[in-house]
C-alpha cells in the first residue's frame, strides 16, 4: 500500500526506485526492476550506473511528454531511448518542469572504496540527488551517496534514504544524515535488492531521531 503524505501518494518499488503520485503527476525515481504503474509525467535519474538508469525499465513508464530528469553523464545512455523529453541537469540546477520544482544536489562517495584510492561514486562523476517540491511537499531522493557536506545545508520534508552500505552510507551513517537534516520522514531504500536487508532497516530506525517509515515493496 502507498503511504500517503499531504495528499502525495507514495510507493516503493524497490531498491532505489519510487513512484509518486499527485494531482495530475506521476514521478519516478530510478526505476530498476520495476512493476510499472502509470506512464510517467517526470522521471529522476540520478546517475549512470545500471541499477538507476535502466532503459529496460524506463520504456515501460516513458511517453512522448513525459520529461525526464538526469545528469550530464547519462546523455549518452539516455540518446538511444528516442522518446520523451531530455532535461540535463547538474549540481546545484534549480529549476521547474511542468510544474514540479526541481533542486539538484551532490550525491557522491567520500569512504566506499571499489579499490584504495578509488571510491564507487567520486564528486567528479556528475550523480546527483533531487529535492523535488511537489504539490508543495519536498522530498529529496539522495542517489547513491555518503553523508557528505552539502547535506547540512538541506531541508525537506521527506527524505528517500540509502542505508545498506558498500555502495552508500551505512545504516549509522544514514541516521547521522537524517539527523542532520530532520525532515519530518525518512523512508530508508537501497537494500534487499543487491545489497542491504532487514538489519539495516532496525538499525536504522533505532539510531534515526526522525519518524521512520518502512515500505513494503511493490
């Protein structure tokens, strides 16, 4: 079941991926894997690697309007999907597309190492995360991210937040993040998919200082 918040409905449709619905609007946010519901009216990519931009899975939600919403570096995944409307962006971007206020921030490794030295997602890389203003509601999906900096100047009202690890903040550090931030939810993701499990999540909502929502995937 969707979990509703100031008239938004929301939905988990695992690992990274959401789907809002408001009014007229219907937001995904790296869909991988995905049951598809609606056609999209906007779709969040926030980097390049597989499991949050799948062209598999954004041909089952993208129609000739629906805008999509990504970095500089998905251009040139994204050029062989020949439908929908192509809205590059990058850190630091404000702007507004169809309605739906957009805010791009910087989703980046400072300790998840793939060799020394070398981390999964360096700053240079261009991911992002969104604070999207929807119906008046914020809700700011990280990406894939450490506890960075640029988090402590951030607010929202709802934060989508990666918890398991490896590729992103650990559950500690996911509660550091959200403690800081203090939106009034924070709905935990990245798990139970390629990395990350229920133990995550409990560690998560006893160190987090915020409500804590748990979705059940759909």
């Amino acid at each position: 079941m969707p979990y509703v918040y100031g008239g938004l409905e929301i939905s988990w449709l695992g690992h990274d991926s959401f789907y809002v619905k408001y009014s007229d609007k219907r937001l995904y946010f790296d869909p991988y894997k995905i049951k598809p519901k609606d056609k999209a009216s906007h779709v969040f990519v926030s980097h390049d690697h597989f499991d949050h931009l799948s062209l598999e899975d954004l041909r089952k939600i993208v129609a000739p309007n629906t805008n999509i919403i990504a970095p500089e570096s998905c251009r040139k995944i994204l050029s062989s999907l020949k439908i929908g409307i192509m809205n590059y962006v990058k850190v630091d971007d404000e702007l507004k597309i169809s309605e739906v206020g957009v805010k791009v921030v910087p989703a980046y490794n400072l300790t998840k190492f793939r060799e020394p030295g070398v981390v999964y997602h360096p700053k240079a890389a261009g991911g992002v995360g969104y604070i999207v203003d929807v119906g008046g509601v914020k809700i700011y999906h990280m990406g894939d991210t450490d506890f960075v900096p640029e988090m402590k100047n951030l607010t929202a009202d709802i934060v989508f937040v990666p918890i398991s690890g490896t590729f992103v903040m650990t559950a500690e550090e996911a509660a550091q993040a959200v403690n800081e931030i203090k939106p009034k939810v924070a709905i935990p993701m990245h798990y139970g998919a390629i990395v990350g499990s229920s133990r995550d999540v409990e560690e998560f909502k006893k160190r987090a200082k915020v409500e804590v929502v748990v979705l059940e995937k759909e």
